[in-house]
C-alpha cells in the first residue's frame, strides 16, 4: 500500500470539491486573524464570526467568514480547523490566489462527509440494517443533497456515490426507498 502525503490528499479533495479563486473576494485585504475560540489562528486572514449572543444555547451555530468565504465546516464540533496550526501550509489556485483557508476547510467537510464516524456534518435521521449490503448498518442522511452540493462539484458528488468499502458494491452513500443512508462505523 502507498502512502500517499496529507498535501496531495488536501489537493486531491479540493480538486474534488470544484474550488477556484472564485470563492476568493475580488480584493482580500490581510488583517489579523482570530478563530472563533477567541485564540490566533495560522489562518492570517479577516475573520468574521456571527451566530448565538450569550442569551441562546451553546447549540447554535456560528456563521465564520474570512475574507468573503464563508466556512462549510460547522463550528459547534469538539474540534475546528480554525484551532489548529496550519501556517505550514499554503495553497494557491491556478492564478496565484491565497486560497489555503478554502482548502483546509473543504478538507475537513470532505473528511467529514466520507468518515463513517463522524456526523458533524448531517442531519441525521433513522439508522437503518440494509441487508443487500457486506456492511448493512447505515445512517439516514437527512440533510445529504444540500451537505454535498456545498462542498462538492457534480464529478465530486458522483465519485462519493460510487465510493465502495469492504467488498463491490458495498457503496458508502445508499439510496434505498426514497431515503439517503451512509455506511455506518
């Protein structure tokens, strides 16, 4: 088995995912980063954070913008991109634009997203025993057409759709009965 380097997988996923400097603003301007946790982040951008006052539930999710984009990943998890050290790493587009704090969070929902063990990113609904399946325990993916069309392109969505496991066949995402299911960990 080749090991393949967590740059090309980012590359890879953000390949898969359609983005482009079109999801940069016209004119970034560099200030002083912040991650919604009050901390300094690598991310040397401006940070925008809007969601909960002190009077709703912890519950609530923030809205965080940098730079125009606005991040997919949702901010209510254990852990957030936005805590982590990432100055190490830089990304470009195609035309030279800055486009690292993109990639890292389209990692982290595509990560989400293919990760039978994690629900940070869905709704989820009923479980399910699929039993046409090598590993029938699934998960109702209520929310799964919006979740997918945010983060990834046509070709992106087609390739989470034929992704198997264990054995041909054993697809990750199901379609059963009018219903979306992932494998379940």
């Amino acid at each position: 088995m080749r090991k393949v380097s967590p740059l090309l997988t980012l590359l890879l996923i953000l390949a898969l995912a359609g983005c482009s400097s079109e999801d940069l603003p016209s004119d970034p301007s560099p200030a002083s980063s912040a991650a919604a946790s009050g901390e300094s982040s690598a991310v040397s951008s401006e940070v925008s954070i809007s969601g909960a006052s002190s009077a709703e539930t912890s519950d609530t999710p923030q809205t965080i913008t940098i730079d125009g984009y606005t991040v997919r990943f949702p901010s209510g998890q254990f852990y957030h991109w936005l805590d982590r050290d990432y100055s190490g790493i830089h990304v470009e587009d195609a035309s030279g634009e800055d486009i690292t704090p993109i990639a890292i969070d389209l990692w982290y929902c595509a990560n989400s997203i293919y990760n039978v063990d994690s629900t940070a990113m869905f709704t989820i609904g009923e479980s399910a025993s699929l039993r046409e399946y090598t590993v029938p325990q699934s998960l109702e993916l209520v929310n799964y057409s919006t979740v997918v069309e945010n983060v990834f392109t046509e070709n992106g969505i087609a390739q989470l759709e034929q992704t198997t496991f264990v054995s041909p066949g054993n697809l990750l995402i199901r379609k059963v009965n009018g219903k979306i299911y992932r494998m379940d960990g």
